[in-house]
C-alpha cells in the first residue's frame, strides 16, 4: 500500500458507530475465534469457491436469503435453520464480507437487520483489499459444528420501505436518494451496463430522488469507506440530506440502495433511513406510479 493510499483506522474517521466496522487485520487476528463467524457473500456466485477467508462461510443473495417462490425474504424459521447451519450461535459475532465494495456484504447485513439481529459487522475493504494485502485464501469448506442462535419475527417496518410507503413519500416531497447509475438515473439505461435487460418496460427515477451512486462513497483505491467528513460532504452539503429527515434509498433490487442505506445509518448516525427494496425493477413496472427524466 502506497503513502498516498494508507488506511486511516476505523476508530479515526468520525464515523456514528464505529463498532460496527472492523479491518482486515481485525479479521486476521480472529480466523479461528469460535465466537467470530466471518461470512462471505458476493455478487459473484462462483467467487467463493474460488478461493475465500479460511473459515469464512457463504451465503448465496439468491438461493440463501430469498424465497424461491415469493418475491420477499425468508420467513423467521427458514432463516433461523439457515444461519444455524453456517455455525451461528447466540453470541456469534458475524462479519460480513465480499466483492464488489461490500456492496453484496452490505445486503446480507441489511436482510439480517429485518430480523433484530444486532451483533453484525462489515470487514472494511472487502474481499478486494483482503486479496490486495495479499492475505491468505482457500478453497476448503470449513465444518463448524451447527449454531444455536434464537431468530425473532422478521420486521418489514423500520428500515423497508413498500411501494406505497415510497409513493406517499414522494408526494410529500420526502428525501429519495436514487444510487444506481447516472445514466440509469436519466432514462438513458434500463440496467447496469453489464446485465442485460432485467425487467424494467420504463427509465427514469422517483420524482424527487436525488442521484447519488453508492459507490462514491467508497475509496476507489483502498476499497475502504470515506471518513464521516467526506461523507457529509456528499450527503449532506453536496446533496443536501438531512440527518433528522426520514431518508428512503432505492436502487434496482434494493441491493446497491443497501450499501448506501448502511453509510446513511451507521457511518453518518442519520435515524430514519429505510431501503425500498423494490426499487426499479417494481417501480418501473408498475402501471400508474409517476417517473420523472431530466
């Protein structure tokens, strides 16, 4: 890592909750903690098989958190069986990692949030900065023995947002912060450049959004978060955010939009911030709901 790279500690960049970041080397120093479950989860599918953290286990956004017959999560007993057979107890502290900038790593955090689980972390930097210390890897499949944890009701309320919410919101002129692309944002794109066509008949956005990709908040060279004060630059003084204000973020499927809605939530400490994971694919759908285009 070069000077002009170096990584400022977690507990130096002003962030709300700290806590909830940990580093690389943290992670390192916890390969074989039986307390610590370090959890890969990718927007690559075949990544992990590739080679990930040892003892790292993984967690699919597709066959794992989703219900293969309903558009929505799984339900409190399937994820309870699902996080039990990754080792997971009671105590377990779980780290999330992956490609992409965390943005998958985020995802699985936010799922989880929906079900009260709070003793979640995200490795800082992910998968590309663990590879870039040249830290090591495998392809073994690690064998903890089963987990005992205790999941509660999942909690559709605080932090996610329906349709209906978003289309109240927007008439009342509420903060939306669109994290997709610009050229997704303008209509020009229906998709991100390399995924085909994923459903969405209509471009454009929310009326009201605000275009902030999730990405900018992120480090391009580190592939660690910005400090809390080039974060309130982007969010706040930039685009005009305001921490007391009930903030909804969308994306395609609600999975960029997670990444931004952990910056907003943990990084920045705004309270109110729910992900509408619906986001375009529903939106740009659905007969009757307003788009807007520059």
């Amino acid at each position: 890592m070069t000077a002009d790279t170096a990584i400022v500690p977690i507990a130096e960049r002003g962030y709300a909750r700290p806590e909830v970041l940990v580093s690389t080397q943290w992670v390192a120093e916890h390969l074989t903690d039986p307390t610590v479950r370090v959890v890969e989860s990718d927007e690559d599918l075949l990544l992990y098989e590739t080679g990930h953290i040892p003892g790292a286990v993984k967690i699919d956004w597709i066959d794992d958190l989703n219900d293969p017959l309903v558009r929505d999560y799984l339900g409190q007993d399937k994820m309870q069986r699902l996080l039990r057979a990754r080792g997971i107890g009671q105590d377990t502290t779980v780290v999330f990692y992956g490609d992409r900038n965390n943005w998958w790593a985020c995802y699985a955090f936010w799922v989880l949030t929906l079900f009260g689980l709070g003793n979640l972390r995200i490795m800082d930097g992910g998968r590309a900065l663990w590879q870039k210390e040249g830290r090591p890897m495998t392809t073994d499949r690690p064998a903890w023995p089963e987990g005992n944890i205790a999941v509660g009701p999942r909690n559709d309320q605080a932090i996610r947002a329906f349709r209906d919410d978003v289309l109240v919101h927007a008439r009342m002129r509420g903060a939306l912060v669109d994290v997709r692309s610009p050229e997704e944002f303008r209509g020009e794109r229906l998709h991100m450049p390399e995924y085909p066509n994923e459903g969405a008949t209509r471009g454009g956005h929310i009326p009201g959004a605000r275009s902030i990709p999730w990405a900018r908040a992120v480090n391009p060279d580190t592939h660690t978060f910005l400090s809390a004060g080039e974060l309130r630059r982007i969010y706040q003084a930039e685009q005009g955010l305001k921490p007391e204000a009930e903030t909804v973020v969308y994306c395609r499927i609600g999975e960029r939009s997670s990444h931004t809605w952990f910056v907003l939530t943990y990084l920045l400490g705004f309270p109110r911030v729910r992900n509408y994971d619906g986001s375009w694919t529903e939106w740009g759908n659905a007969v009757g709901l307003p788009i807007e285009r520059p």
